[in-house]
C-alpha cells in the first residue's frame, strides 16, 4: 500500500552492497555515502510528514495481511527516530571523511556503516516482534565489526565484552519471544496487544515481560546491565562511537518504550516500580561513573548511561507529559551526544589526546572548539536555553505531577553532576595551560578541517535551534506519547477489526 | 512429549549457564552454543508438536480440517539457527583473535581498555 515506508531501510542496504564494489575508491565511496545518508533523512522527513498529516502508515510486506505477514508500521515515535537516525547517519557520513583511516576504509569501514544504519532502521519501523529480533541481529553483528576494525588490544578487549553480554541480552530476547508466541500463537505487535490481554494469568505475562525487560535493558544500558558500555565505547574510531553513542542504546529505549506500551500491561504487576527503581539507579550510578574518569570519550560514555535513566524515567512515570518528556529527551540526546563524541575527534586531534592530563590550552588555541564543545556539553547538562533544559524540564514537571518527588530530585541532582563532568572537560581541555612537557607538536599542528567542522556545526545549530523554538518538538513528541497511550489506532491500522 | 522438551531445555539452560558463568572465554563459547540450541528448542516446543500431518492444503481448500504440524516455529528456528550460526562463527574469530593480541582467555586478566582506577587516576591526575 505505502512502500515508501520501506525507503529508510532499502537505501542503506542499497547503498552498502554497492560500497562493497568501490572498495579501492575511498572518494567515490565517502560521496556515494554522504548521498544516501541525505537521501535518507529525506524520506525519514518524508514519512514523518505523512505521519503527522494523515495518521499512521502501515505496510504489509508482500502484500500478506497483518497478523500472518510482516507489517512495517510507522506512527510518530518510529518516524521520529528514523528522521533523527537520517541526521547522525548524515552527520557521521560527512564526519567520516577526516576520520576514517585508509585502512578502515579498506577494511570495510562504509559498507558496515551503512548495514549497521540499515538494522537501526528497521527495528524502528518494523511491527512485528520476530522481525524485530532479525534488526536487532543485522544492527548488532554489524556494530561487532565497525568496533573490532582496528584489532587494538584495547578494542578487542571491549569488543569481546560487548559481544558477549550483547549476545545475551539476545538469547533472552529469543526466548521471551519464544514463550510469547508459544502463549499466543502470533508475532505481529498489533496483535499481541489484543491477545496478550486475553491470557487469564497474569504471572505468566508479566514473568515473560521481565524476559524483555532485561534483554532491551542490556541494550539500553539501564542499571545494573550496563557494564559493556564503558567497556567499548571508547574504543572504536571516533566516527563510529559517535553513532553507537547517539543511536544504538536509544535502539533498545525505543523497544523498551514499545513493549511496555503496545505489548505488555505494565500497571498492576510491580514491573513499572522496577522500571522506575532502575531508571533512578541508572542515572546516579552513570554520572557517578562519569565523576571519576578522565579520559574524554569515557565521561561521555558514562554520561549515556545516566541519560538513558531518564529516558526510562518518562516510561516508568508513565503519563502523556512525561512520555511525551521521554520522546524529547531521546531526540535531544541523540543530537547532542553523537555531536559530543564527534568534538571529542577534534579535542584529540587539535589537542593530541583523549586523556585530560594530557591536552590543555584549547580555548587559546582553538577557541572555535571550545564554542562547539560548550553548546552541546551545557545543552546535556541542562542549561536554559539549550534543548536539554526543556528535556530534563518536561521529565522533572511530569515527575510532581504524580507527586514522585524523590524522582524529581535524583532528576535534577543528576543535572547538576552532569555539570561537574562537563565543567571537568572544559577546564582541562580547553581553560588549563598546555600541560608541561607536551609541546605544541612542532610542524604538524592539523589544520581545521571541514569535513569534521560541518556536521558538528550543523548539530550545535540544531540544538539551539531545538532549545529556542521547542515547541513544533514537543508537539510531535506529545502526539507520539498520546498514540503511545492509546494504541488503539496503532492496532486498528495494523490488522483492522478483528 | 513437550514435558520432555521442557526438561530437556532447562538442564541445556542450567549447563549453559554454568559454562557461561566461567571467567575461561572458551567454556563460554560452549555455554553459548548450549544456550543457543536450548533456545531454538524452546521456540520448537512453544509451537506445540503434531506428529501426525504435514501442514499441507488440498488445492482448492482455503483451510485445513484437520490438526496439522505447526510449520511457523521452523521458519523461526531455521532463521534463530542461521543467525546463531554467523554469530558463533564471528565470535569464534573474534576470540581466537584476542587470544592471540592479549595472549589469555581469562576475563579477569583483560584490563586494556578499561586499566585498574589507580593507573587510570595516575594518567588521569593534574601535571
């Protein structure tokens, strides 16, 4: 009926198979890429405007009706996501250019990249919970191999711990998907919310959805599962982790949202209890990881971790306003962290190092970095006017509301440490004196380079224009938290009146 | 026959699990293939088994009249066990290849990218 809908995951997969011919031709292969990354926020812009317009899309694959076939399904949360997964996937594009290395780019560095876009893609848009499992995997092995490119030791020694736990994480996936269907006897998410509400025991629900509970709860990094995260996202080139920043663990936030929204009753159980217990851990126990490193890219690191509790903290609050907070938070994370780990490759090539000890004297040197560095760093903490500030406003507001007053503090404490990090990495990057012995790297100081410069200047621009007029956002987010809510329009689109 | 299944499938998880639960990466690789397979079965069982008829239609029936195999839970499985199969296959890889970089298998002597608080806090401490 819409095949557009499929536009989003048949351009990276498309583009990738060509990439793998141009493997001797790094030109042909980053301007070839840059392309299909504009072409698909083009159709992610595309479907979130129909969206928005005239209601939700579906796409029964192959023409099979719903319950039997696979349905692709876009409503506002999934167009959003694929909209701002087009704009990292642009961003890196561009970025990739002065980041990767010839031999990555031999090694099959675009081709990855693209697959890995390719599965995000699709598990945003699919509809149905097998299909779902089949993204995660396609996203996941490709993510394995852009991580363990360079064999380093350090990358190896995250990789493995990142494969294992991941792997994990999607047994369980395996295995709640196994019980459901054999409780149900169907896949399709529309129809599980009907059926799934059929089952007279409520225990067997909810020990089921504790199954995706903690398999999406690994991939999301919620406490106490998130131990890969620190272990890998530093090791990676800078290109890659700031696409694994921005979108991978929002990967799993978006399916913890769905689950618990379309398929699981989540009141009545003690699961939203969990949630939110998990949420709060999850957002001091990351930015106290944060507090102690000092080494760039592992502050950062951490501080997903502590910003994915607050996306799981809409959930858990579980009212329009504060999934509607959830919705935004997502899109402004993902914006501002890809755009930090992508400043972090400049801090580390004007500065020449990741570790704080080591760089100094930016704001002298390179006061261009320094205004970069500032938007997106003090948007994540929370500073009015930037998008952050709204974010974390909506989620502590929606927080009194239900008078979860203790939540609304942890929210707003952990505001306050994400400062401390941040203010961390100014000073020693950018306001210290060049550190003793660690000269000004005589004759080979890298000019600015505009490859780099662009995107970053592109996402600061969007974060301050996000925090002027957060208004058209917040409107699309809150029309994704009332379909959220309400799925009955979801179900009645998918697979009709049954 | 599914309660033999069932059985069947959680001593497959119990050993997996305790394979898994070794700090040795290669017993973890067996606890994976173990947890694995336990999966697929689980998804055969949760299908329900038929032994009697093939889920065949004559030509010009739009349903069947009778109990049939469940045909779906194979496709499911045939996809988990490819899957599976190209995971296994790149972890093995990715295993013998650190193996060979950071000469041990053991988990607790792997500190590269994450190196013990007190030399991170000596790099990381003010000049």
């Amino acid at each position: 009926m819409n095949s557009g809908l499929a536009a989003p995951i048949i351009i990276p997969f498309t583009t990738a198979a060509i990439m793998l011919l141009g493997r001797r031709r790094p030109n042909f292969q980053h301007i070839s890429s840059m392309l299909a990354a504009v072409l698909h926020l083009a159709t992610g812009a595309w479907l979130l405007y129909t969206v928005h317009h005239s209601g939700i899309q579906v796409l029964h694959v192959a023409s099979w009706s719903a319950p039997f076939g696979i349905a692709l399904v876009a409503d506002h949360l999934s167009s959003l996501m694929v909209v701002i997964t087009g704009i990292v996937y642009t961003a890196v594009s561009v970025y990739s250019r002065a980041d990767v290395t010839p031999d990555h780019q031999q090694r099959g560095y675009y081709p990855l990249l693209h697959i890995l876009v390719g599965g995000i893609s699709g598990a945003f848009l699919t509809g149905d919970l097998f299909n779902m499992y089949v993204w995660f995997e396609v996203m996941l092995m490709a993510s394995f191999a852009l991580l363990v490119q360079g064999k380093t030791r350090a990358q190896l020694d995250g990789g493995v711990k990142y494969v294992v736990i991941n792997l994990i994480s999607t047994l369980l996936f395996l295995t709640g998907l196994g019980l459901v269907y054999g409780m149900t006897g169907t896949l399709n998410m529309a129809h599980l919310h009907i059926k799934l509400r059929m089952i007279g025991d409520p225990g067997l629900v909810a020990a089921v959805a504790v199954l995706f509970l903690t398999a999406f709860g690994i991939k999301s990094g919620l406490f106490p599962l998130f131990f890969w995260l620190p272990a890998s996202y530093h090791t990676p080139p800078v290109a890659t982790s700031a696409i694994f920043a921005g979108l991978l663990t929002k990967v799993g936030v978006y399916a913890l949202i769905r689950m618990f929204t379309l398929i699981f009753p989540f009141e009545g159980n003690g699961l939203r209890e969990l949630v939110l217990v998990a949420a709060a851990a999850t957002m001091i126990i990351g930015v106290l990881g944060a507090a102690t490193r000092y080494h760039v890219r592992r502050i950062l690191s951490f501080h997903i971790i502590s910003q994915v509790g607050y996306m799981i903290l809409g959930l858990g609050l579980f009212t329009p306003l504060a999934l509607a907070g959830a919705v935004f938070y997502m899109l402004h994370h993902i914006i501002v962290k890809s755009n930090l780990f992508l400043i972090s490759g400049l801090i580390q090539r004007h500065g020449g190092s990741f570790e704080l000890s080591r760089v100094g004297g930016l704001y002298r040197s390179h006061g261009w970095i320094a205004l970069l560095f500032f938007i997106p760093a003090f948007s994540l903490a929370g500073f009015p006017p930037l998008s952050g500030f709204w974010a974390k406003m909506i989620l502590i507001r929606a927080s009194l509301e239900v008078g979860q007053f203790v939540l609304a503090a942890v929210a707003a404490v952990v505001g306050l440490l994400t400062v401390y990090s941040m203010v961390k990495i100014w000073s020693e990057a950018f306001w210290k004196p060049r550190p003793e012995g660690i000269s000004e790297r005589a004759g080979c100081v890298p000019p600015m380079n505009a490859w780099m410069l662009a995107p970053i200047m592109a996402m600061a621009a969007i974060t301050v224009l996000i925090g002027l007029l957060p208004g058209p956002l917040y409107h699309m987010a809150r029309a994704a938290a009332d379909e959220l809510l309400e799925p009955g329009a979801y179900v009645y689109t998918v697979i009709g009146n049954m | 026959m599914e309660t033999v299944l069932a059985i069947l499938t959680g001593a497959m998880v119990a050993g997996s699990v305790f394979l898994m639960l070794s700090k040795n990466l290669v017993r973890f690789i067996f606890g994976l293939v173990l947890a694995s397979n336990a999966v697929n079965l689980l998804i055969f069982a949760a299908g329900r088994l038929e032994t009697s008829r093939p889920p065949l239609i004559p030509q010009d029936a739009t349903h069947v009249a009778v109990a049939v195999a469940n045909s779906l839970p194979q496709a499911l499985i045939l996809t988990a066990i490819v899957i599976g199969f190209a995971l296994l296959a790149f972890i093995f890889i990715l295993f013998f290849r650190t193996y060979q970089t950071l000469g041990t298998v053991d988990t607790e002597a792997m500190t590269d990218a994450e190196p013990f608080a007190s030399e991170d806090s000596t790099k990381g401490r003010r000049p």
